[in-house]
C-alpha cells in the first residue's frame, strides 16, 4: 500500500514537470496542502495539470471533481487517485 | 482566512461609502433610467417584439443625444484604427449607435416576448456541424458584437446552445465601471441592483472569466460534445498579451488558443451582425492553428487568431461594442 501510494506521489511529481516545468520534489509534495502553495497556477496551468493528470493515470476525471479547490488539494488528490481501479 | 474575508468585505463596503458621499442624490440619467426600465419595458411587453423596429425608429435620435460622448470616441477611434475618412466613420459611427439602441431596446424585452423576435440567420453552420464529433466540442471566438446576446437566443431558438465566457465581476455594478459614472445615489442604491439582473436574464448560464474553476469548468463541457464561446478581443484573464490589433498595441486574451492545445478542440470563428433588423450569424471554418513547435508556432497561431478578428471587423465595424473604450479611441 505504502509503495503504490509512493508511486503515486512519484507520478504527481512526473505530472507536475512536465505541465507545468516546476521542479518539486516528492518529499515537498507530500509536506504541502496544496499544489498552489508550491507552484504558481494560473488558470492554463490548471488546465494542463488537469489533463497532465487525467493523461498520467489514464482516467477522465469525473465533471463534479473538476474545479480548483479539489485539484490543487493534494492529499484529496491522491486519495481519489489511490481509489481508482489499477 | 474568515479575518481576511472581513476586512475585504469592509474594504467594499468604505469604498461604495466613499463613492455614494461623492454622488449627487438624482441625475438626468436615473430619471432616464427609471423612464427606460419601467413604462417603456412594458409597453414593449404588451407589444411584443414585433414592434421593436417601429420603436428603433423613434429611440434612435434620443440614442443619439444620450451617446453623444460615445459616439465621438467611436468615431475617433474608427478613424484612427481603421484608417478610413472622417465622414465614413461618422457614418459607421452613427450605424453603431443605432445598433446600441436596438440592443438597449431588445436587452429590455422580457424574456417571453423573445421567441416572437425576428429569428436569426444562421451561415456556415455546416463548418459546426463537421468541427463537432463525439466526445470533442468546439471553442467558438467571437468579437465583442452589439447583437450577442440576441444571437444567442436565436440560436438557442434553432437548437444551437454555447455556453459564453464571459467577464462579470462579482459586484458587476462598481465604481470603475464608466456606465454608472454619470448616475446618482437613487440609481446607485436603489436601481443598480434591478438593471443587471434585468440584462443578465438573457444570457442565463455563463461561466464568468473570474470563476477560479472557470477553465475547468470550460473542459468539462468541450469533452462533452458542448460548445464554448470565447470573446479574445478584450484582456482581463492571466493570459493577456499586448499584440497589434488594428493599427495599435493592445492587451488580448490567447487563453483560446491554450484552451484548443490542450483539450483539442477546434476555434471556430462565429461572427454576428444586424442587417438591417435582421440578426446574423454566421460561422466559419475552424482557424488554421498548429500545435507543434514553440514559441514562433505560438506566434504565428496569434496572429491567425487576430488576422480573422480584424477582417471580420474591417467588415463590420459598426457591430463592434467597444468601440466606446477611451482606450481605443483615445490612446
């Protein structure tokens, strides 16, 4: 369990890199509340995490999810993400 | 958080104090205004919409004389940016004022007299039709016409729903917004809160460009087949850049084109105008943009994104609504 949840951390991170090209760590991803807090996030940039996430962890992210406040709280995140079928 | 919440709140709070201590208790405008939003809406509405030419006719010279300000800035403007003839903008300026008197005119329809309107031409709707496939929308750009909103209900009408972006403060009526800079406290306090929700009727479901799940909300609706219309000749998002548009630099919006990278979808430009009484629509074939290389591609997607507001706009200038901003007219 603790390994998936490692790799998911992991993947946050790829994500993260390659959208939005901000260098942050796992260790700093898991310390903070919210992805905002470590990178700045306009509303593209919102957008290309999003569909950065959805592409990652081949899933469509249900409409009701889709706002700010539940994509950039990171624990909810990877709560969510952990749930998805493998 | 809450502390900060508060002390915003009562920052809003000195500030309208501050402007309503400025004002003075009654203008000609709130007098107009009340004229404007009581009898005359409803003799519209016992009429109905088919008499709306017949009192385009008669409100137009009063149009004029209420715009004159405008209408000078319009025609300085369209002199400048255009590059036409002082007496073909004065023309083309005195067109637009009468479209901002149909559109003031229409805006005060009651919603159910609208299905009796004129309905709406609609070209090239073929172009929508391809654009459109399962699971993919369409981002249609649109220049900032006098006729939207009655396009709009037109095409609602004709089964064609778009959802606009459109940019709605969260107190819309505020002090920097130059319409109200003329009316006193009686509009200020009392006839503000009943001219927006009167405009706004008409354009029920938007997603406002200050909405911080705005652009998810845009992807969740061009994933489902939707459309989405977007207006880039105005700034006001993060994604502004200063371009050249119609012989002068100015803030405009690119977040379409970031909007159609990311989610695929094609930009389809739809242009509205009135001829005559007649709303048109028309929709074009989707711009040709490309993706795949940097900055330079980004470049040239921009300039593809202006070239086609400015033709559309060379053709229709008088259909612009903002022609008014001092910024055009004046800069």
């Amino acid at each position: 369990m603790m390994d998936g949840l490692q790799n998911l951390w992991e993947r946050l991170e790829r994500v993260i890199a390659g959208a939005l090209g901000a260098e942050v760590s796992c260790v700093e991803l898991r310390q903070a509340a919210r992805l905002d807090d470590l990178v700045a996030l306009d509303s593209v940039a919102l957008l290309e995490f999003t569909i950065g996430v959805e592409r990652e962890f081949s899933i469509r992210i249900e409409n009701q999810r889709l706002n700010r406040d539940f994509m950039t709280d990171l624990p909810a995140l990877v709560a969510y993400l952990s749930q998805l079928p493998t | 958080m809450a502390a900060g919440a508060q002390a915003s709140k009562e920052s809003v709070r000195h500030t309208v104090a501050a402007a309503d201590r400025e004002r003075p208790l009654v203008t000609w405008l709130d007098i107009a205004f009340l004229i404007y939003y009581y009898p005359l809406r409803w003799v519209l509405a016992i009429l109905g919409s088919r008499v709306l030419d017949l009192v385009q006719f008669c409100a137009e010279p009063l149009g004029r004389v209420l715009q004159r300000g405008d209408l000078r800035i319009a025609e300085r403007g369209m002199t400048k940016l255009l590059e036409v003839a002082p007496e073909q903008a004065r023309a083309m300026a005195r067109q637009c004022c009468a479209n901002r008197v149909r559109t003031s005119l229409w805006e005060l329809l009651p919603d159910e007299h609208a299905p009796g309107a004129r309905p709406v031409r609609i070209e090239g709707r073929e172009h929508l039709e391809q654009a459109l496939q399962p699971g993919r929308g369409a981002v249609l750009v649109a220049l900032h016409c006098l006729a939207k909103r009655e396009a709009r209900a037109g095409l609602q009408r004709a089964g064609i729903e778009y959802l606009p972006l459109i940019h709605l403060t969260k107190s819309h009526v505020n002090d920097r917004d130059p319409r109200y800079a003329g009316y006193g406290r009686l509009l200020w306090r009392f006839a503000r809160s009943r001219l927006h929700p009167m405009l706004w009727t008409k354009m029920s479901g938007y997603v406002a460009r200050m909405d911080p799940d705005a652009v998810l909300k845009i992807m969740g609706i061009l994933r489902d087949g939707g459309l989405v219309m977007v207006s880039p000749d105005v700034g006001g998002t993060s994604s502004v850049q200063p371009v050249r548009f119609l012989n002068s630099l100015r803030g405009m919006s690119t977040g379409s084109l970031d909007i159609a990278r990311l989610t695929g979808c094609p930009l389809i430009p739809m242009w509205v105008w009135r001829s005559g009484n007649q709303c048109v629509v028309e929709f074009h074939e989707p711009l040709r943009v490309c993706f795949d290389g940097g900055e330079e591609t980004r470049e040239s997607n921009v300039r593809v994104l202006i070239e086609a507001m400015e033709r559309q706009l060379r053709a229709h200038p008088e259909q612009w609504e903002l022609w008014d901003q001092r910024v055009l007219g004046e800069s």
